[in-house]
C-alpha cells in the first residue's frame, strides 16, 4: 500500500478537498477527475488560495491527494516544504518496489482572489485570462520539478484550477544559466496577460506562454 501518511503531522483523512489550516493537513483518496471537479467548485466558493499534491495510483482509480498549503491568503498560498519532504519520505519508505511514482501539483485560483488582485471590474471572459499561472507560480513549478525528480519521483506538470476552467503546465529548465528567472517569468505572464487581454482570447495566453518556453493547456469547464 502506498498510502502511508505523516502522523506526526496530523494527517486527517477526509472525503473531500477543502481549505484546511495547520495543524489539521488533510488526506483525500480520490482519482484525478472527481479531484479536480472539487477544486472547480472551491475555486468558486473560496476566499483563499489552497494547494495540494496528488499521486497518481500505481493500479486502481484513486490516487491520494495531500494538503500541502500553508499561510492560505486571498491572492497567494505557500507550500509547506518540511511536510512535503515528510510525504515523499514516507512514500519512499513504504515504496519497497521502487516504483516510479508521478504526481501533479494543483492549486486553487479563487473567483474571489481574482477580483482582489486584478480589481473588481473582471468580466467573465476576461476571468479565463487573469487565472493564469502568476510568474512565482511558473518558478516554483520549476524548483519543484527538481526536488522530486532528485527523489525519484516524476511530476508529470502543475495545474492551477480557475472558477472557469484548468490551466496545465510544464517547466522547462532554463537553457540561459545567467538568466534571472524570476524576472523571465514575470515579464513572460505579464506579456501572458496583455496579450490575452487584447485578443480578448485564452488562446493569445497560451501562444505567449508556449512561445516563452512553457509548455500550457487550458481546459475550460464549461
Ligand atoms: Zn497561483
């Protein structure tokens, strides 16, 4: 069974996903789709950010879901990196056949946070546009992709679920080692968004992104 969680860290098994504060991290068994259906409808309910990991079942339909945010506020969330080293070690442990184990990173876009952070006057064709994956978004998906890939594990891409629908996105490494990637990233999803905005099209997003290195889907829910 891969499906050993960090006690020390009280670990809750729940039914559904949902904002939870520390101490109290939850674990949900789901497969990825009916997750995903629960982040769509907390993306339109919540008033802050949330993150999770999930990883993909090795046989069966549902995989595990971890909460793995921490210093949940309107517009940005922060991974709990000493429970994420806990979850992985745990894993590893109780992985005795070294399997390759893939996992997806997801966080929440609230309809709430959006409005906060880009100001009220957001019309509904314009919310597919401004749930993109921010610049820090971008760079963390990169440092992530290395810390589980130096653990033995692959992280298939990110997902960030918007109230409308999910973007889907990989990280490439940069090939330009001078590069400051924050700031790459930041004028990247800056270009991201005014391009987006001025074709009044998600597909305009996902051209700047792609063009810039990022490889990214949306899928709309509706
Ligand atoms: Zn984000």
């Amino acid at each position: 069974m891969l499906t050993g969680c960090a006690q020390r860290y009280y670990y809750v098994e729940k039914d559904t996903l949902s904002i939870s504060y520390h101490p109290e991290y939850s674990v949900v068994h789901l497969t990825q789709e009916e997750g995903e259906r629960q982040l769509h409808q907390l993306a339109n309910t919540a008033c802050v950010e949330e993150e999770w990991i999930f990883f993909k079942p090795v046989r069966g339909k549902r995989g595990v879901w971890y909460d793995v945010g921490k210093v949940q506020q309107e517009t940005k969330v922060q991974m709990n990196g000493e429970i994420l080293e806990k979850i992985v070690d745990t894993f590893t442990k109780l992985n005795t056949q070294r399997i390759i184990l893939h996992c997806t990173h997801y966080h929440i876009h609230p309809l709430y946070s959006l409005h906060q952070r880009w100001g009220s006057v957001i019309s509904e064709r314009m919310v597919d546009i401004f749930s993109l994956p921010s610049s820090s978004d971008l760079e963390f998906t990169r440092l992530l992709h290395t810390f589980l890939q130096q653990r033995g594990y692959v992280l298939d891409d990110s997902r960030v679920v918007g109230s409308q629908g999910m973007y889907v996105y990989t990280v490439p490494r940069l090939s330009n080692k001078n590069l400051d990637a924050a700031e790459y990233f930041k004028s990247l999803t800056s270009k991201a968004v005014r391009e987006g905005l001025q074709d009044k099209d998600v597909q305009s997003v996902l051209r700047v992104l792609r063009q810039g290195g990022v490889e990214a889907d949306y899928y709309s829910f509706r």
